[in-house]
C-alpha cells in the first residue's frame, strides 16, 4: 500500500534530519516511486497531477531537497484532509496526516537556520564566527540548554521517588532553585534547545555532532509518551534518564571544544558557583 | 515572531493568492484527487495477488543475514574480552555490535511488515469485511508473528550465539544447563527426582535403555560413563531436598506466564520491543535455571547436612572445571537458596567419600566429553 510507505518516510523524517536516515530513504523511495507512477498514469492533466509529478521526481532523487520533500508530501496531506472529514479517516491516514506534518515542521525549522547561517557566514571573517559561536555557546546554549538540562538531572538523580521523577518529564512546569523551568518532554518535543543553540551554530562540525546526540536522546524521551498517556513503554524512566545525560555529557564536550571551562551560574546553580566542567560527576 | 512562524505566514499569503480560473477543470482536479485518495490505501498488485513470494524470501535473506552479522559481532566481543583488549577496543566493539542489534531488529521488522501484509492481501482478495480482516490479523500477530519471530527466532538467534562461543567462555555448567534445558518439563522433573533422591538409578535400568524414560533422561543429562560410575553411590547414599524440582516447575510457570503476557500486547510497532523483553526473560530464565542447576548439583554432591563441603568445594570453582567468572552472581544466588533450605550439622563420612568421587569424575576426561557436545 502506497500510504503505509510514505507513512514510512513521514514517520522517520519527523525524528530526525533527512541526512540521518538516507539509507533507509533509500530503501523505501523506490517503491513509493514505482507505485506513485500507477497513479500519476490515470490522472488527468491537472494541479493533483503536478503535484504528484513532483513527488515522483524528487522520490526518484538519491539524496533530495529535505524541505521540497515534505512540501509535496503535504500537498498529498492537503488533498487526503480536502478528500475526506477527519471522522472517516483510518488510522493509517491520521498518523500519515500528522507525521508528515511534524516532518514538515522539523525540515522548515533546518531550512530556515540554513538560510540564516549562510548569509551570516557569507559576511563574517573566521574569527568573527568563532566568536559568534563562543559567544552563542556562553550565552544561550549555558543558561537556556546546559544548566537547564544539568538542573533537571541532578534533580532527577537526587529524587528518590520514581513519580517525583516521572513529573520532571511529564510536568509543562517544573519549579526548581526559584525559577519555573520547562519539563523535559514539553521541551523536546518543542525542539527548544535545537532552535535556539543547536541550529545557530555556524561550526558545521559541532553542529552536527550536537544535532545527533539531541535526536538520539530526543527521539527516545519523546517514547515516555503514547498517544496523549505517559506509560513508559517504549522508553522506561531509566532509559530516559541515561538518554539525558548521554547528551549532557556531549554538550560538556562541546562546551571544552570551544573553550568553556565552566558553568556561569547566573541563574541556575545546580553544582555551586561556576563548577569547572570537569568536575562535575554525573 | 519566530523565524519558523514568518516563513510560515509567508507560505500562506502565496496560497491565498488568486488562482487561476478553474473552471472546467475543477471537476477533472476533484476527480483526480479522488483518485489519489483511493489509491493510496489501495493494496498493490502484488498484495492483491498473494505474490509475495519473493519479497518474503527476500526478506528473510535479509533478516538471515543481519542475524548472522550480529552473531559475528558478539563473538568477536566475546573473544576480545576474553583477551582482555584494551577499553577503546572494546568501546569500539560494543557500538558496532549495538549497531548490528539495532539492524537485525529493523531486519526482524521488515521481515513482520511483509508477512502481515501478505496475510492481510489474502484477506481482503476474500473479500472478508474490514472486522473480520482486522480479527484475523490479530490472531496472525499472536500465532504466527509471535511464535515466528519472537519466540523461534530467539532459540535461533541464542542458538548461534552458543555455537559460536569460544570454547573457553561456555562453561560446562552452561553446557549442562543448555542440554538440561533442551528436555522436556516432564523430563526435567524426572531427572530431578532421580538427582535428589537417587531412585531409579540401578545398573540394572541402566543396563537396559529401554527400561524407562527415567535412564533414558538421565542419560541425556550426563554422559553415560559419569551416570554408571555414580549409580550405585548415589543410589545408597543421597537424600536429596527436591530443591531442583521445584525451582524448576517455578521457572517454566513464570517464563509461560511473562511469555504469555508479551503474546497479548503483540503488534507491528512493538515486535522490537517485544523481542527485546523475551530476550531479557531468557536470559533471566537462563540464570535462575543455572541457579535450580547448582542447587541440584549440590544436593548430589552432598547429603542433606553436608552442604557447606559441597559449596566450599563448588566456590573454589574445582569441581565445575571451567566455570565462567560470568556466572558468579547466579551462583551467588543458587548458594542462598540452598542455605535457606538446609541446615547445616557437619559432613558425613558417607557424603565425603561421595564428593570426592564426584570430584574425581568431574575432574576427570569426562569433562572433555561434555566439552565435545
């Protein structure tokens, strides 16, 4: 069935970037192709016809435009939901409907930063954009990503109680040292800390090895949750656990990378004043 | 506003610009869009005919062939730790081998996908209605999915692995576990009596394979020579607990119930987890078996008081000549279970003359019989 191999591409491309998956791209494109060619084939010559022109042409492409991709899968959304009212749709369609468009959201949130940084790095000198990293990393990534992500964990780890733990992920607000952070699926599943550090750096190295540890811990924690319930079936609270701090401990790489020795507790101290990072045990 | 937000906006405004005319074509693109929606939840010509044939063979060529690759990753981890290879090594080892888990999984999945589709094609070319398709696709996950690739593909996956041991790693308490584990409950329980309490075990039955299932069990247990040389000892001398015997029926009741439970939540989505969670309660049946295992292997080394000798002699790791350092904790456990139902008094002469001519048969070439199965 045509659908469930687009579910396919929709479903994996709202986890994670297209470049993370290609191999399995790879494998599903073909025969999502040769079965879109039997549709397009009956078609008359019209706008639904085009648009699966499209899809065929860039399902033909090895390594395609990430964005034009999710453009022409929500070209096929748009005709399903014109098609038919959300009461009859099947289950295959809804879940189609609704990872097509977060796949389509994360594509969007990559392009738009690319466009960005390209113009930023077309008009700075290498040092200027060292700087604007240094100063990105110090700033927003410290105090919105870092020490918000080692406050929450400490947390976590000097919290006994398994369902005081379990609010630290579910919770929308979490009050912890006077300041109401947000808990930690509300913030992954928003994609915070990819939007505001992880996408802005211009180091193309280090964002690319920050942006696959955040999928990886991500894609986990966003498991706690099935449908509207957290059941911890998919990812058990110890998994989720260790899958936060497998990313801390990537952040404190990249953080020594570019020469950050230690926190800068201006808001939140979760080990003291300005621990060095590496002295901090997690 | 956010970047992602006036992109957005920007996208909407295009869409709100004035069309062009549709005017005849307006039928031609609603009829057209009709037809994509159809489509796309039409079964493929393949699944409409049942020619599914190939995709499956190719499927489980591939599902084979992950498998195989997994099993050569865990050995070569095995071997190296064996040798004792430096951390980065094995840091190294243990990612590629997660990795090969991670595909023989996704392989296991793919494999799924495409019995489920091929049963749910047949279905709906019997023009069954959508309840009768989804019930008996229900029962296909559970009796086919299920028994296909959780629970054999596991005893194949685990069989492979055993094979692939390096000698050195499979102790002969695991060699005799796997073999024990091999028989029937009936079997196992059989053998137990006949450990713990030595009845049944004349030269005479032995004499003769045909003179009842309990020889024939026990021989299946151990070899043969080890069974003629402690016949008559244990026979005369041994006053076993039942430890093993009970264990044992507690083990096959627990792993049928979790197994059971594992069956009823079955699905598509969660085969991976569901193969993992099976996984996990083999192993854990694997160890409280070695557990029942040692029990009963000291309840024949020893009488019923005699039970620290045995243990002594059992922790100094002579008596299982090979025991893996793997197999510590199991042991651990198998020794406060057996402390918890015994008291202990002293050794009898009796049941030291007996440890050490067991200790003796261990030690000896038989040993390198076990080795060879």
């Amino acid at each position: 069935m045509l659908l469930a191999e687009l579910y396919k591409l929709s479903q994996l491309g709202a986890e994670k970037p297209l470049s993370f998956w290609l191999p399995e791209y790879n494998r599903i494109r073909t025969t999502a192709a040769t079965q879109l060619q039997k549709i397009f084939s009956q078609l008359h010559e019209t706008k639904a016809k085009q648009k699966i022109k499209k899809l065929i042409d860039l399902l033909s492409q090895e390594n395609p435009n990430e964005f034009e991709l999710t453009e022409s899968l929500m070209a096929l959304v748009e005709i399903v939901e014109k098609e038919k009212p959300s009461a009859k749709l099947s289950n295959l369609e809804k879940k189609f409907i609704q990872t097509t468009k977060d796949f389509s959201k994360l594509a969007k949130l990559k392009k738009v930063f690319a466009e960005k940084n390209e113009k930023l790095i077309n008009s700075l000198s290498k040092e200027q954009r060292d700087q604007y990293d240094l100063r990105l990393l110090q700033n927003e990534g410290m105090m919105y990503c870092l020490e918000y992500y080692l406050v929450l964990y400490k947390a976590l780890t000097e919290t006994p109680d398994p369902k005081n733990k379990k609010k630290i992920f579910e919770n929308q607000e979490i009050n912890i040292d006077s300041a109401d952070l947000p808990g930690l699926w509300v913030d992954f599943n928003g994609l915070e800390v990819l939007e505001k550090i992880i996408y802005p750096i211009l180091d193309d190295e280090l964002k690319e090895k920050l942006a696959v540890a955040y999928f990886e811990a991500r894609n986990k924690i966003l498991k706690i949750k099935t449908g509207e319930t957290f059941t911890y079936q998919d990812c058990s609270l110890e998994e989720a656990i260790e899958n936060l701090k497998k990313l801390i401990i990537i952040f404190f790489e990249a953080f020594r990378t570019k020469g950050i020795e230690k926190l800068s507790s201006r808001l939140l101290t979760p080990y003291g004043k300005q621990p060095r990072i590496s002295d901090i045990k997690l | 506003m956010s970047d992602l937000e006036k992109l957005e906006i920007k996208e909407r405004e295009k869409e709100s610009e004035p069309k062009e005319a549709l005017t005849q074509s307006l039928n031609l693109e609603k009829i057209d869009e009709g037809i994509i929606c159809d489509e796309l939840i039409r079964p493929t010509t393949e699944e409409e005919t049942g020619e599914y044939s190939e995709l499956i063979k190719e499927k489980k060529e591939g599902l084979n062939t992950a498998r195989e690759s997994y099993v050569k990753k865990y050995t070569t981890l095995v071997l190296a730790r064996e040798n004792k290879a430096y951390a980065e090594e094995l840091f190294t080892l243990t990612e590629a081998l997660k990795k090969s888990r991670a595909e023989y999984l996704e392989a296991k999945k793919t494999y799924a996908e495409i019995l489920v589709a091929a049963k749910k094609s047949e279905l709906v070319r019997l023009k069954k209605s959508p309840e009768e398709i989804q019930s008996a696709l229900a029962e296909f996950l559970c009796q086919n999915i299920f028994q296909e690739l959780v629970i054999a593909e596991e005893k194949i996956l685990q069989e492979k692995q055993a094979a692939e041991y390096p000698p050195k790693e499979k102790g002969v308490l695991r060699k005799l576990y796997d073999r024990w584990d091999s028989l029937s409950t009936v079997k196992k329980v059989l053998i137990t009596s006949i450990l713990t309490t030595g009845i049944a075990l004349t030269n005479s039955a032995l004499a003769h394979p045909q003179a009842g299932l309990e020889a024939a069990g026990f021989l299946l247990f151990f070899s043969k020579t080890v069974v003629v040389n402690l016949g008559q000892e244990l026979t005369s001398g041994l006053f076993g607990l039942g430890v093993e015997k009970i264990l044992t029926k507690k083990i096959e009741k627990s792993l049928k119930e979790e197994t059971e439970q594992l069956e009823a939540n079955i699905s598509l989505e969660n085969l991976e987890k569901l193969s993992e969670k099976y996984h996990a309660l083999l192993e854990k049946k694997a160890q409280r078996g070695q557990m029942a295992f040692l029990a009963s292997a000291v309840t024949m080394v020893a009488t019923g008081r005699a039970f620290s000798f045995g243990l002594n002699i059992l922790s100094e790791q002579t008596l299982f000549k090979n025991v893996a350092a793997a197999l510590a904790p199991s042991f651990e456990s198998a020794t406060d279970i057996i402390e918890k139902t015994t008291e202990f008094e002293g050794v009898t002469k009796r049941a030291s003359s007996l440890l050490k001519k067991v200790f003796n048969i261990f030690k000896g070439t038989h040993i390198d019989d076990l080795d060879n199965n």
